[in-house]
C-alpha cells in the first residue's frame, strides 16, 4: 500500500438511513478539512446488537479488514435508547470493545440521534424544498425525539432512507459543530482517522 494511499475510513451504524447519509457526512467533514478519505461501504448492527460485545467485535473485524492502510473504523450510533442515562457512558463501553479488538476505531454517541445534527443546521438544510420552517434550532442534543422536531419543520412525513442522506448533504459543519458537542466529535472523529497513518 502506497504511503500517499488515501485514508479509509469504514463505518459501522445502527439505522437503515445513516447507511449512506454517513458516507455523505464523511465526506463533507474531510473535506472542510482539507482533506480527501475513501469510504468503505457502510456495516449496520442494530442497536442492542451493537452492545453486545461479541457482535460489536465481529464488525469491527469486518470492517478493519477494509482498511488496507491508513484509516480506520468509525462507528456510529444513536443515544437515544430509554436505557441510556447518559452518552458518554455509552461511547465508553462501545470503546472497551474496541480496545478487547485491538482496532483503530473512533466511537461517536449521536445525541440523542442522528437527526439532531440536521436539526443543529437546520437554517441551511432549510434550502432543502421540504423544510418548511428555517428557524436556527440552537439547543438540538437538549431533548429526546430529535426525529420528531424534524418532522415538525417537514412539509410531508420523515422518512430515514429516503431524508437522512439528502439532509446531510446540506449541513453546514461550522454551524452543526458550533450548535452540537455531538457532532464536533464526529468531526474530531473523523480528522483522527483521516490521518491516522500505520
């Protein structure tokens, strides 16, 4: 593998729709960086599932194994689930897994979900013809139901496949980082691997 190869980043995620709308924001995040990665096709684990050692261990593998070179594994999930008290406990575990696994991975906790990172760039995903209301939403990881103060600014219903990946596509990262400590370590994530070098 050559040196100037660029990175891969691989990712793991829970939903259906971050399958590509995760790819979408890796790419974006880099390059506001500066900076170009490859990223491998996306592994989904559902969200117990991922929290279950023996099952969160065997994508990793999967997904090391697409890291040729330089990169690594970035997995991403929700922290909205009812037994979750706090997000931070919850990277932790994902975390001790990755370290049992030996990989170079990065853990990032959507708080509470994904769709709070459209909602914390809501006034430029507003350009998008289904968002009705364009209101900054300066508080996005402040409750639970992210998904449902989406389709409160939606002209028609939200659906994940269908939404997620084109809502990504027009966050602004500056405003979503500025507007969500979750995202800003998805962003820190995504710089950490983008250079990781082996």
């Amino acid at each position: 593998m050559s040196r100037y190869a660029a990175p891969v980043i691989a990712p793991i995620v829970e939903g259906k729709g971050e399958q590509e709308a995760i790819g979408v924001l890796i790419r974006k995040i880099a390059a506001v960086q500066g900076t170009y990665v490859d990223v491998a096709p996306p592994f989904r684990v559902d969200s117990a599932k991922m929290r279950k050692p023996e099952e969160l261990k065997r994508a990793i593998l999967v997904q090391s194994a697409r890291v040729p070179g330089n990169g690594g594994v970035l997995i991403v999930r929700d922290g909205d689930d009812k037994d979750v008290d706090c997000v931070v406990e919850l990277a932790a575990e994902l975390a001790s897994t990755v370290t049992q696994v030996g990989a170079i991975a990065e853990v990032v906790i959507a708080a509470p979900e994904f769709e709070a990172w459209i909602l914390a760039s809501i006034d430029t995903v507003g350009s998008h013809r289904l968002i009705s209301d364009t209101t900054p939403i300066l508080d996005p990881e402040s409750r639970r139901d992210a998904k449902g103060r989406l389709r409160a600014v939606m002209s028609e219903s939200y659906r994940e496949t269908i939404h997620q990946a084109a809502f990504a596509q027009l966050i602004d990262v500056g405003r979503a980082s500025q507007r969500s400590r979750s995202f800003r370590r998805l962003v820190h994530a995504v710089e950490s691997l983008a250079t990781e070098r082996r």
